[in-house]
C-alpha cells in the first residue's frame, strides 16, 4: 500500500522537507546518566500510568542511538525531530553535564553526517525534578532557568542543529500537568493551569531571546498542539460555548505569541484562575518567529452547559484510533487554514501528526494498513491546506518508534516502527514502507 498525494502537490517536491519525530523521555532510558524528572516521578506514583511503567530503558535509545540514526536514514528522510533532556545537561547548581551534552553532541554529528537535518525541541515535558520541588511552572523563576538552560545548549551545540523549538505543545505541560493532573506532576485545579501556561510562554519568549542572540543561523520557534473544536448543533449557546473551548484549549497558547495578548476569555475566569502577568511579558512571549510547529491528531466536539463555559461530548459511532481519538482529516485542513487567517504565521512545519493503532506483529511483519490509511488522509489535507494559501514547509511523522507514551505507558504504539520491548528488536512496519516510498518518490 502507498500513500498518494495529487501529481501537481508541492508535497511531491524534494523542497518538501519530511522527517519522523521522537522526545527524550519517551525513547532514550539511560536514567541512571541523568536527574530525576517530573516523568520519574510521576511513574513511580501509583496508578498514574496504565501499565505501571515507566522511562528508566523505554526503547534504549540512549545505547542504540547509532543503530537507530542508521534506522531514520533508511527512510530517506530530510530531517529528524528529537528532543533534549534537560536533566541529563544540566546540573542540579546551573553548570553543564559534559557527559549529557556528549550524548547529544555525538548523535547530532551523526545525523549530520548523514545529511539529515536535526530540529531540536528544547523541552518535551521532562522538567528536572529538582525545579518541580520549588514549583515547577507555577514558578516563575523555572522561565529564567530554561533560559540559562537554552544558552548552555545552544552554546555547547554550535552549528550542528537545523532548526530549534522552544517548547512542545504547552498545552500538555500546563492543562494536563498542573490542571488536569493526566500528566506530571499531577496537579488539579483551575487555579494552576493558566498560572502554568504564563510562565511556559515567558519561557518560551526568553529562550527566543537567546536563540536569536546566540544562534541567528537556526529556524527557531515553537511547537503547539491544536485539537479544534466543534460544535454539537447551529446553536448559538453551542456555538458560543465552542469559542470559549477554543480559547481555553487552544488559542491561548497561539494568541499570546502571535498578537502578544491572551483571548478574551480571560475577563471571564475568575481572578484567581488568572495567570500572574508581569510588565513586557506579553512582549517577550510575542517576538517573531522563524517558524511555528504544529501538532495534529484529532478534533473534539462540544456544547453549552448549564454551569461551565463548555462541555465536552465524546460523540460515538465515528472512527477512532486506538487512543480513542476521533479521525477527522478536515479539522487539520480546517485548522491550518484558520490560522493562517487569524495570524501572520511565519513559515509552518507539522512537528507531529500520527495515528496509535493496535498493531500485531506476525511473522516480522507489521500490516498496519489503518495507520497508512491515516497518514495518507492527513497528509492529503496538509496538501489541501497548502493549496489554500497555507505556507507548510514540511511534515514529521510521529513517530520514528513506538515508545513511552505517557500516562498510556507502552500500551499505545504510534511508531511507523515496531518495537520488542523484550529484546528491543525494531521492525519497520508497512506504514514505514509506504513513508520511505513517498520520500522516494520525489522530484
Ligand atoms: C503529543 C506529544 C507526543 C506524543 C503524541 C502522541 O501530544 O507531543 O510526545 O505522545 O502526542
């Protein structure tokens, strides 16, 4: 099976950058090189994670890198989205862990080498432990140490990265971390998500302060996730209440950075549900971007409530993956295409778009025909993005490997490869087939 765009679409172009995207936490192991995260310790909290696992081996990428850089060069790809681990770089006093920063250094080499491109995220959720301990995101002094952090990165990286993303998705690491408590650390309450989400987006903004400072030469930006919401009926109480879940959920983290203000839900929330805002900082989180990331899987449903802003319905009889999440291609076009109107976007890039399917190998054979079905209809509404005006420059499939997924532990597969957490055997599925025939294909 092959994935098939049409003849004429600049996604068939090799100017069409394409990668496969991995995070720390969720592939490297090598725990006992770095400090404890927010992740370790969520794990190891009682039934935080499905099957009670954890990150301590994960896929070993941390051992088998070199045999993995060899895997992502198979595809054919142009580049390959990873992220750092800032505990393994970092110091519990602020000095740099030269043996971390090695790890990275020498993979970085080895992708260059290979003329693959690296687009690093500096955080994908594995906060040190030691920062949660004096508040984590609910801190405000935690944005000026991922600033330090940034500097000794960018510094110690040199001219090996292609692109840098300040953080990935904030959403995750402020609503479900410190609202929700899905995600690490855990907390609930309405009065820490916001709180969270300012001091994320400072971070972000002080972090652009130095890549634009220290690495001119690099795309910087951020990566947001973006899981649109519709309305159940023509109402306008439904249709008012779906604003107001687009602005809690979504454009809360694209409006600050793109108009250096938060949507006008905020004069709803109750004064201590508010984020604490400082003088400038909306002007340090909306500085100009290279590029922005985007992150898609699926859209969400909603209506009014008799009390709440909104209410979420988990509509039934439509496809899912096996997430549970809805497949809904037209909310990506949707989405690209309402961005583009509402900001001036700077040259986009999907960071992560994929599908978590119940694979079963037999026989060394992976035949994930729903995950190729999939791509294929996110990819073709990328391309219907695109031909309504949408600058997309590329797109990474996530993932590279199934992995550690989150409060899911290893129960979800989102990998284009298999991978044997008992001998940790990599297979390449069918859906990885078809991906490295695209990137084939080009011309
Ligand atoms: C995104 C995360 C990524 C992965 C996918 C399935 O929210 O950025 O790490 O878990 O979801």
């Amino acid at each position: 099976m092959a994935f098939s765009l049409p003849k004429n679409s600049p996604m068939l172009s090799s100017s069409f950058l394409y990668g496969v995207a991995t995070a720390s936490f969720q592939i490297e192991g090598g725990v006992e090189h770095r400090l404890p995260c927010i992740w370790d310790t969520f794990c190891a909290t009682a039934g935080k994670i499905e099957d009670g696992s954890n990150g301590d081996v994960a896929c070993d990428h941390f051992n088998r890198w070199q045999d993995d850089v060899e895997l992502i060069s198979s595809f054919g790809v142009d580049a390959y989205r990873l992220s750092i681990s800032w505990p393994r770089v970092i110091k519990q006093d602020g000095t740099v862990n030269q043996q971390g920063m090695k790890f990275y250094i020498d993979l970085l080499d080895e992708l260059n080498a290979k003329g693959i491109k690296p687009f690093v995220t500096l955080y994908h959720w594995d906060l040190p432990q030691y920062l949660e301990d004096d508040g984590g995101w609910l801190n405000r002094e935690t944005a000026y140490k991922f600033q330090e952090y940034t500097k000794h990165v960018v510094k110690a990286f040199g001219d090996r990265v292609h692109a840098y993303a300040t953080l990935n998705e904030p959403f995750c690491s402020a609503y479900l971390g410190y609202e929700a408590g899905i995600h690490a650390p855990g907390l609930v309450g309405k009065e820490y998500g916001k709180k969270a989400a300012h001091h994320l987006l400072l971070a972000h903004g002080l972090a652009m302060q130095v890549l634009k400072e220290f690495s001119p030469n690099t795309l910087n930006g951020i990566v947001l996730n973006f899981t649109p919401g519709y309305a159940m009926s023509d109402s306008v109480a439904d249709q008012e209440a779906t604003k107001k879940a687009n602005e809690y959920f979504n454009y809360w983290y694209s409006k600050p950075i793109f108009d250096g203000e938060y949507p006008e839900l905020i004069n709803e929330l109750p004064e201590e549900n508010r984020p604490d805002i400082h003088e400038n900082d909306m002007e340090i989180i909306s500085q100009p971007m290279d590029f922005l990331g985007i992150n898609f899987y699926t859209r969400a449903r909603y209506q009014a409530h008799p009390t709440e802003m909104f209410e979420e319905i988990i509509v039934e009889g439509v496809e899912r993956t096996d997430i549970g999440w809805e497949i809904y291609p037209q909310a990506f076009t949707d989405l690209l295409v309402d961005l583009n109107t509402r900001y001036n976007l700077p040259p986009v890039y999907i960071t992560e778009n994929g599908a978590s399917i119940d694979d079963e190998i037999e026989s060394g054979v992976v035949n994930d025909v729903r995950r190729i079905n999939y791509y294929n209809q996110h990819l073709n509404a990328v391309n219907d993005a695109i031909s309504q005006g949408v600058n997309v420059q590329g797109y990474f499939a996530w993932s590279l490997m199934d992995n550690f997924e989150w409060a899911e532990g290893y129960l979800k597969r989102f990998g284009i490869v298999y991978v044997d957490y008992q001998t940790q055997v990599r297979t390449v599925k069918a859906s990885g087939l078809a991906y490295k025939k695209l990137l084939s294909e080009r011309s």
